[in-house]
C-alpha cells in the first residue's frame, strides 16, 4: 500500500510502498478516504528539535483520518465492514489512576497515532477498537476527517459556558476557527476573533464570528465598545500559543472570567499572576478531547446544523501532498486535506 512515511535525518516525507498491516485480535482494520494536515504534521514534515526528540522514524505519520471498516480482530465486536468510522488519536494506558477511573483523555502515558504509533496517512490503518468512533450514517467523509481538531474545538469551546455570553477568541487557525461556529451555536452573544493573518479573519466571519479583529490596526478596548459591552469579555479561548495573545486577554476580560488555553507556546513566557489573582480568574488548561464525550457533542453538533465545511480551503492527490503541505504552511490556507480513496 502506499503510505507517507518519516524516515530520520531528513526534512519531508516519502510516499513509499509499505506492507497492509495486520489487525491484532483488538484492532480493526481501516481503509483511509481522506486525512487532514495539522500542525504536528509540520512539525513532522520540517523535522524540528521536536519531532526528532518525539518520533521514532521511520514511521508513517498523520492521524486526522476518516475511512471504512475493512476487516476486525478475533475481539471486536459491535462494528461492521463498511462502515464510516475515525479514530481517538490518543492511546492511552488503561492501568493509571485517570484511565482506571475513566478518565482517559487525562492518562499520562498516552500515545499518538501517527506521532509514537504507525498513523494514517496510508491506504491502510489498523486501530485499537478502543479507539475508533463510528460516524452517522450520511456523514461526508470530509467532514469526518476534521473530528480530530474539531474535538479540540468543542473541548475548548464548551469547557465553560457560553449561553448569553461575550466570548474572545485568540487566534484564527483551523481549530479557532471550528470553536466560532460552535459558540455561535451555543449561544453566544457575542463573539470576537483575533488575529494577524487577513485570510483567516475572513474565514471567521464566515464561520460564525460577529467581529473578526486583526489585532496589529484595532483595539479591543474599542471593540467592546462597539459592541456594548461593559466590563469585558466573560469567556476567553486561547487558540494561538502568542504571549501577546494572553496579555490580550488578561486586559479584556472581566473580574471572575472563565478562560480556556488550549494554543501551544513555542517558548515558556511570563504572564502577570497579579492579574489573574485581583480578577479572579479561572484558566483551565485543554488538551485533545474527552474520551468519548466530545466526540458524541461533535456528532450532536452536526446533526443540529453546524457547519465547519467553510474552513476546508484546500483538497489533494495523494501524489501532490508535498503541494499540501506547502499550502498548509502557507497563509492563506484553512484546513488542507488529501483524499486517499473514494467511499465504496
């Protein structure tokens, strides 16, 4: 079959032709139609400090993934061949404290497909049947390749609640962009987006938000103003990793608000504690999705009419994905995706 695959002490990927692999007695065994680019892709492609301190190339990377039941193990039950199905990225322990009380997504041994474990981007895929998810009959296959960063944008968007609310959002990416229509949907009142990149901001608008900021020329201060608002935004996702980005929001929300980090800082940096401290606020760290309690809202979301297609930009060739991921490196780009197969 054919696979992306990382061979060490090299920038990029190859398309080689590797072995179907074979589901052990709890996997199943996948056929690919589409998968996504994210940004641990990149981090893979480019060959950074990261991802050759983390990945054991060579090895076949990706993990945003839908695709169709081919064939189970000598345990699995309860799934049949053909169906749409994805798959939990994170295969957690099963023997800490946080997975024996069912608390999967908090294990602190999990490992990533396509990061630590063979991934998807393949014809081919074996997963745990721990891990898979099957999709609503109907779904497009598109749309089932985002669950993954969409999860981290329902985990973030609805770790608080966001009914009558003024919500911020810092940075426009993929994910920022998903949790738009999410809280738009929740009920926000109002929800603004910021960020540096042009394209992006005009997603968002598509995507949900009542005011896309581009944070180098407008003011938040004058935003809420706009808006009429008083105090300051109650909820705050941070989607970017900018230091800028959480001094942002530490000047513009309300005493007691409720903010969400999700954005990855490429270096530590400081932060006025004193702030959070007189305001009283409460930050939460998110990472991935709960298993499987997001991934049931997402599939309630679609069925209740949000839409996430308007942040898919961009669709490849399995022969062009060296052209995917230059566009998903790019600026002007959502979420890229190479089609593998079509749905049987």
């Amino acid at each position: 079959m054919r696979a992306l695959v990382k061979h060490p002490n090299e920038v990029g990927l190859r398309l080689d032709d590797v072995e179907v692999p074979a589901p052990g007695p709890d996997d199943i065994l996948i056929k690919v139609l589409t998968t996504g680019i994210c940004g641990t892709d990149l981090h893979i492609f480019n060959w950074d400090d990261w991802a050759r301190a983390t990945v054991p190339a060579p090895i076949t990377v990706g993990h945003e993934f839908s695709g169709e039941i081919m064939g189970v193990g000598s345990n699995v039950s309860g799934f049949e061949i053909g169906e749409l199905v994805g798959a939990e990225g994170h295969v957690v322990c099963n023997r800490c404290r946080n997975c024996l009380a069912g608390r999967r997504h908090l294990c602190y041994d999990a490992r990533g497909i396509g990061v630590n474990l063979p991934g998807a981007f393949a014809d081919y895929v074996t997963i745990p049947k721990s891990n898979v998810w099957r999709h609503q009959e109907g779904l497009d296959p598109e749309i089932a390749a985002l669950f993954d960063p969409f999860g981290n944008a329902v985990h973030t968007a609805l770790e608080f609640d966001v009914l009558g609310e003024d919500v911020l959002i810092t940075g426009a990416g993929p994910i920022g962009l998903m949790a738009c229509a999410v809280v738009a949907h929740a009920g926000a009142r109002n929800v603004v987006i910021t960020d540096v990149n042009p394209f992006r901001l005009d997603l968002a608008k598509r995507m949900g938000a009542n005011r896309a900021v581009d944070i180098r020329v407008e003011d938040l201060h004058d935003i809420q103003v706009e808006l009429g608002m008083t105090e300051g935004f109650d909820v705050a996702l941070e989607m970017s990793g900018s230091p800028s980005a959480m001094e942002d929001i530490l000047q513009n929300t309300i005493h007691g608000a409720n903010i969400a980090i999700l954005g990855i800082p490429s270096d530590p940096f400081p932060i006025d504690w004193s702030v959070v401290i007189f305001n009283m606020l409460n930050l939460k760290g998110i990472y991935g999705r709960e298993m499987f309690e997001t991934w049931y809202k997402m599939n309630v979301l679609i069925q209740s009419g949000v839409d996430i297609s308007p942040v898919i930009t961009h669709r490849f060739e399995v022969d062009d994905f060296e052209a995917a991921f230059e566009a998903t490196a790019s600026k002007e780009s959502g979420k890229v995706l190479i089609r593998w197969a079509d749905p049987a």
